[in-house]
C-alpha cells in the first residue's frame, strides 16, 4: 500500500502555491502584480487541481482561436480567457473573493464618524448664537 501523501503539508503549501502562480502567470504571460495576485487568490481558494484545469480549458480555448470580447472588437488575452473562466464557471461566492477582494481598511475620522452631540448653531439656523463674529 502506498502512504505517499497527495497533497502538500500545510508547511510547504505557500511554496506550493507560490510556484503554481509563477506557472500559470507565465504561461498566460502575465508580468503585472495585480493578475498575479489575483492567480495566487485562485490557486490558494480554489486549490491546485482546480486552477490548473482552468489554465488547461484556457489553452484549450486559445488553440482553438481565441475568446472574443462581448462587443467583438477583439480577442481576449491569455490571462483574459482565465479570468473570465474564473467569473463564470466558479461558484459567485468564490469567484467574487478571487476577482473582487476585499479593499484595505479605510481610515476614518473619529469625531466624524461619532458626530457631535448637539448641532452647530449653523445648523440650528442661529448662526449667531455665540455672539457676534468679530474679523
């Protein structure tokens, strides 16, 4: 009986995963940081085997002239056909965390956030309830 393990240890899955997006990026001649960040977030949700039968389908469609764009102007890039893949034949839920990942934390004003506790004499429509403005 073979005990060889299939899938990687939780210790080299980054190195794993790593070496998948450098593949794939090159096989679908992608150099940019944003595609490549988005085919390392498709390697690691939806798992080596999943991701590499997407690049196959892609080459597949490539060898077979191509994917053109909706208004047929031209035809999609490499990278292009995946990614549509991705869109359209992964779950919504998934296929939104791969494209669509969530923005960085937004920063915020405290006090805006919190508002003041009693409005502005601005806004209370006495303007001059704190006497008069002196220039």
């Amino acid at each position: 009986m073979d005990t060889t393990e299939t899938t990687p240890s939780p210790e080299h899955a980054p190195r794993a995963v790593a070496e998948l997006t450098d593949e794939i990026a090159a096989h679908l001649g992608e150099t940019e940081s944003g595609p490549r960040k988005t085919i390392k977030r498709a390697a690691r949700i939806l798992g080596p085997v999943h991701v590499q039968a997407l690049l196959d389908r892609t080459l597949e469609i490539e060898r077979t002239g191509g994917l053109l764009l909706p208004d047929g102007s031209r035809r999609r890039t490499p990278g292009g056909v995946f990614f549509y893949l991705i869109r359209t034949t992964v779950a919504p839920k998934e296929a939104y965390k791969i494209v669509r990942p969530s923005p960085p934390p937004l920063r915020y004003n405290r006090r805006r956030r919190h508002g003041s506790a009693r409005p502005s004499p601005r806004q209370t429509g006495n303007a001059h309830a704190h006497g008069p403005r002196i220039s």
